[in-house]
C-alpha cells in the first residue's frame, strides 16, 4: 500500500502555498483518506453542511469557522439553523443566542455557500443524479441520497464536508466506492410498513446494524417518503451510512456474499413504537423531521382544512423553497391555527424554552428530543392521523 497519493497541485495546497484555510482542509481530507485507505482524491459535484444551529457548535464552532473563512469550490447547502430568520420562532430565543446565530450564518454566506438552512436539500437547492460523487454531512440526508438517489458520499462529519467543499474533492474510500457500497446483512420484514413503521424500523434495527448496510426485503411498496422517516431514524441510531430496498431502491443488488439474515416482525415494530413512547398529552405537536416535502404538506392541508383548531400548538418545519412553492397548503394550514416553520427545526431549535412534551412522528426527533441538550422532551411517538386528533376539534 503506497498510502494517499496527492497530486503537485494537492501537495502545493498542502504546504500552505494557497493560504491557511486550505491548508487545514486538505490535511484534513488527507487525515482521514489515509484512516479510510483511500489512495486519491477525487473531485465531488456538491457539498453539505451540518453543524450549523448556535445550539449544536458553540463557541468552539464559530472560532473555528473564522479559521476556514474562504470561498468553497462547489455548490455547497446548509443544514438547519436555531430559528426562522424572517418570521422568528419556533420559540423565544434570547439576544445572545440570536447574536452568535447571525455571526455564523454571515460567515457561510461570506464563503459562497447557499442559504438552504434545510436537512433535505435533494428536494430543490442541491439535489445529486445517480453516481456523483460528493461529500455531505447530516446523517439523513446522507442515508437518503446515498440510498434513494445513488450518489456516493461517506458519512461525513460539519468539519469534513466542509473541508471538501474548499478543496473540492474528498478522499476515494469507503461508500465512493462499489465494495463499500454492498449490503452485508439482509433483512426481512414480515409486514407492510407505513410512515410510522418504517420510522419505528430504524430505531429498532439502528443498533443491530451499527455500520453495516442492510437490504431490506418484503418493502416493494416503500415510498420515498417513508424512506426518507427510515433514513433519518435509523441514521439517528446508529452508524449506516446507507441501506438498499429490494424492488425499490437503485442499487438493490450489490449485496455480500454471505450476508447475515435478521427477520423483523410486526411486533417488534410495534413494541418499538410503544417502548419510545410517553403516555403524558403532549403541549406541542411537531411534524417536520426531516422537513416536509410539498406533498407531506399538502396532504396535511387537506386533513385540517375548515376544521377547527383546540388542544397543543401544531408546528410543521420544512424549508423556504417547499414553503414557497405550497403557499395554497400552508394558507389552509395557517388558517385552521398550526403554523409552519422555515430554515430551523424541532431538534436545533431551542425548544425547551417553551415547551416539555411534544407529540411526532418522527423516529429521529423521537431519539433527540428526550436528550438533555436537545430538548429534554417528554415524547408521544406515534403516527399522524393520531397526532392531528389532539388539535382537530
Ligand atoms: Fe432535519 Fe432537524 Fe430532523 S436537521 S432530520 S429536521 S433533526
């Protein structure tokens, strides 16, 4: 093994000679191409950055921003911040929060990236084509392009992806790769899931999996929507960096010889959802982990339209583009008294400022919310028809 071989270009940007944030970056993707016995970089399409709400980085976060200021190389999204910059909320925030808030967002925007402030950037701002190579972080996301679209990017961490953004190009290992990119472990669900089950199926097989890529079998039904609630939870819980669905997803058939075999039945999903749920009615109901698609918001419009509101706050988050593009839906949505959040989310946003039991249905939000640090919820976790019973009068 020769180890990661940089090209003169490469190295010159090593030795500092293009300044010092680029410097830092590639020895970063260096570090961690030579960990993942990559032995080049290779150019990536796109980048995206977590690590952006003031609650998730801190000081830390932004003394080490200002040491990467430069400009990025490739189109390059932005996970969700602490609040909805034009419309404020989801909760009162104070004016500290709100200062260092708008000093990180300024400093992304001084590096040219986009101001997606969204997890599910694939919808409109950044969305990859089948085998293009790029470097992302937010583990749903991550999973869900991995997965569902085919693009090829590692697990990738704020730091790295970021690094990958000003240089460009990210070491050739692991998921960049077909080897890695194989299932080593086949699952097989004896029953249809929904939404809620296929939620409650990350969480469950999260742990049992811990790195490894499953093929999910007896899911030839699976929609990208529930997909995108397995993506997220299972990613919550666990290391995946991706998983294939027979019949449905694009890659299906890279698989290992040998795999192992775990059978998943119908209550196990069900004790899953009941084990992660309190009993305690909930103060707010938050839909939106990961941000709603147009579709998600539109079927929730024609659930609440000319009802009446009673009981818990209603949030839904999503991002600006989808927001702007439903405006019908969110006008129904806003008239029956819910209200729909843009550019932050349940989980980065401050929430325990103002509330202590959230009902979702998110399996992702169902592991965060309860953690001190993220919310320290008490959490209904259950499906949406028994979510909107508690504010449909
Ligand atoms: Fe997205 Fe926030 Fe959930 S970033 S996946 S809505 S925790």
């Amino acid at each position: 093994m020769k180890g990661l071989q940089l090209t003169r270009d490469e190295e010159r940007i090593f030795d500092g000679e293009k300044g010092e944030p680029q410097k830092v970056a590639i020895r970063l993707l260096y570090s961690l191409g030579e960990l993942g016995g990559a032995d080049r970089l290779i150019p990536i399409k796109s980048a995206h950055i977590s690590g952006v709400s003031y609650k998730n980085i801190g000081e830390g976060g932004i003394q080490f921003l200002r040491k990467m200021m430069t400009k990025v190389k490739v189109p390059t999204s932005l996970n969700p911040l602490g609040f909805d910059i034009e419309n404020g909320g989801p909760v009162e925030i104070d004016q500290n929060f709100h200062k260092k808030q708008m000093e990180i967002i300024d400093i992304y925007r001084e590096m040219g990236i986009m101001e997606s402030y969204t997890c599910t950037p694939y919808y409109f701002y950044n969305k990859p084509s089948f085998g293009d190579h790029i470097s992302w972080a937010e583990s749903s996301a991550i999973i869900y392009v991995n997965s569902l679209i085919g693009a090829r990017t590692n697990r990738e961490s704020g730091p790295s992806a970021l690094a990958a953004a000003i240089i460009g190009k990210t070491p050739d290992h692991g998921l960049h790769r077909n080897d890695g990119r194989k299932a080593s472990v086949i699952v097989n669900v004896d029953s249809e899931l929904d939404y809620t089950g296929f939620a409650a199926l990350g969480l469950y097989l999260g742990p049992k999996l811990n790195r490894s890529i499953a093929l999910i079998r007896g899911q030839r039904k699976a929609s990208d929507l529930e997909l995108k609630a397995f993506s997220a939870a299972l990613s919550a819980v666990s290391s995946v960096p991706m998983f294939h669905v027979e019949g449905v997803t694009p890659e299906y058939n890279l698989v290992s010889d040998g795999a192992e075999v775990i059978n998943v039945d119908k209550g196990s999903i069900d004790e899953t959802i009941s084990k992660n749920s309190s009993k305690e009615e909930p103060e707010l109901i938050a839909i939106g982990c990961p941000h709603l698609s147009a579709e998600e918001l539109s079927y929730i419009a024609g659930l609440v339209k000319g009802k009446k509101k009673v009981g818990p706050d209603l949030f839904l988050f999503t991002s600006r583009e989808v927001k702007e593009n439903s405006k019908d839906a969110v006008k129904t949505i806003e008239n029956f008294g819910g209200k729909v959040f843009v550019d932050t989310c349940m989980v980065v946003s401050p929430l325990s400022n103002s509330y202590g039991k959230t009902g979702t249905n998110s399996g992702k939000a169902t592991f965060y919310l309860p953690l001190s640090g993220y919310g320290n919820q008490k959490v209904t976790f259950t499906g949406i028809m028994d979510l909107l019973k508690w504010v449909i009068g």
